[in-house]
C-alpha cells in the first residue's frame, strides 16, 4: 500500500475525532428538507447525495468528472440551479487559481431527484411542494468508488501539493448501517418531521428506508421486511402516532435492476 494510501487509512480511523469535510474545505452538514406544515405526502430515503462539480487540474486535463464539493441543497435536489450554487461556492471555499477550474457536471447533480420527481411525484400526481422529501441520515457518506479516485497516487499528490483542503467523509454505509444509525441517532427527528408533516401517504424508498419505517409505525396491516417484486407498490395501512395512513413501499433509485423493472410495472399501472 502506498504512503498516501496509508495517510488516508489513518485519517479515516481517527475521523471520529475530526470535522467532516468535503475537498476545498466546505463541512459536512445535515441536510434540511425544504418542507414546513403537513403535506400529502411524506417520502423517506437513505442518506443525502451532494453538490458535485467538474474538476480540471492546473494543467487543463479533466480530473475528475464529478467531485462531490459540498452539501445537496436539500433532499434528492434535482440539480435545477447548479451553476448558481456553484457560482456561491467558489467564493465561500475562495478558489484558487492555481488549483484548476471547476464546471458544472450536468446530469451528474441531481439524477435521484429527477427520478423520485419523474417516477414517483408526477406518477402519483403529486406536486414537489405538496411533498415531505428527507432521509433516514442526514449527511453525506462518500461512495467506495469516490474515495478510490480521490485516493489515487496522482490526485491525493496534487491535494497536497497545491495545498488544497483535504476531504474527511465517512464511508458509504451498508443497509445494516443506514438502518442502526437511523434507530440509534435519528428516529426522534423523523418522527418530529412525521409528526410536522401528517402525510396521507408516505413512500420508503430502498429497502433501508422500508426497515427504518417499520420501526417508527405503531402497527401495519402486513410485515414487510423487504422489498418483493411480487406485489411491488401495493400500498399497506400503517397507524402512526393515532393516525392512519397509507405506505407505499418502492424502490430507491439505485436498487438492483430487478427493482427497477418492477418499478416501471408499477408505473404502468398507477399511471392514467
């Protein structure tokens, strides 16, 4: 293993200890849902994605096609203002010169939100405003993928080298992860933010969400412990706090292809 790669390791061990951050020194916040008063419908994902620009080095070559830089404006955020919001964050991190140029990535920010927009909102006909959107954790956690490129020999020199504020993410957690540290850390806020919300519906999103959600109801009409393609979609009646309501308990947009497939049948039969 090189000395970087060592260097990182270490890092991540003693992060516990030290303020997450992402490259070019933004910190790692909660994420808000962009929600007040109740609204028809509650949706329930895993953990926030973030705001990711296009990175070229000093040298004009692409670095990287999408480095995560700072936090998702709010849950599954559809990307809509993402050269405003770039714009503001090269002042707030003072970007230099010397360390490139960064541009927008398109398609990269915001392809959930486009998703649960597309595939969940207009297929239920529910407007963005009408919806509670939030997740079972409230952070960024840095894919496995991510992390490999970052830590790369070439480009983890070039941090150093030019001086650039190193990132501090924890690791993309498992569904066992997202689902303790849901139990453990989160629970009195989802059930403040179910409790503001009153949602007549509420969607999970992942098989996550879904354990996490049946943890928080009083009771429901029919055990679910994951998802099944047999009967995808088909609404189950909860009671929460007193009240009843109806949960929908669909894919994530990054569930397994067999998934997928299962939530396209179910938009063929919910949709007019």
């Amino acid at each position: 293993m090189s000395d970087v790669r060592k260097e990182n390791n270490l890092v991540r061990q003693k992060r516990g200890n030290v303020e997450r951050r992402f490259l070019f020194g933004q910190p790692v916040l909660p994420a808000k849902p962009a929600a007040h008063g109740p609204k028809r419908v509650f949706i329930l994902g895993a953990y926030p994605s973030a705001l990711h620009v296009r990175w070229f080095g000093p040298d004009r070559d692409c670095l990287i096609q999408a480095v995560a830089v700072d936090n998702e404006p709010e849950p599954f955020w559809t990307g809509a203002d993402e050269r405003e919001r770039i714009e503001s964050w090269l002042g707030r991190v003072s970007f230099r010169d010397d360390w490139g140029r960064v541009e927008p990535c398109g398609k990269l920010n915001g392809p959930s939100g486009h998703w649960v927009q597309k595939r969940v909102l207009d297929a239920l006909g529910v407007r963005r405003d009408d919806a509670w959107i939030t997740d079972c954790l409230d952070t960024y956690y840095e894919s496995t993928a991510a992390a490999q490129r970052l830590d790369s020999g070439a480009i983890a020199h070039l941090v150093k080298l030019l001086c650039i504020p190193a990132r501090c993410h924890e690791p993309h957690p498992s569904e066992a992860d997202i689902v303790r540290l849901a139990k453990a850390n989160h629970r009195r806020r989802l059930l403040t933010e179910l409790d503001t919300a009153r949602p007549e519906r509420v969607v999970t999103l992942g098989n996550a969400a879904l354990r996490v959600f049946a943890d928080l109801v009083d009771s429901s009409d029919a055990s679910i412990g994951k998802l099944a393609v047999d009967g995808y979609g088909d609404p189950v009646t909860a009671t929460l706090g007193g009240r009843k309501l109806e949960w929908l308990p669909l894919a994530h947009p990054a569930a397994p292809q067999v998934y997928r497939d299962a939530h396209n049948a179910w938009l063929v039969a919910v949709r007019p």
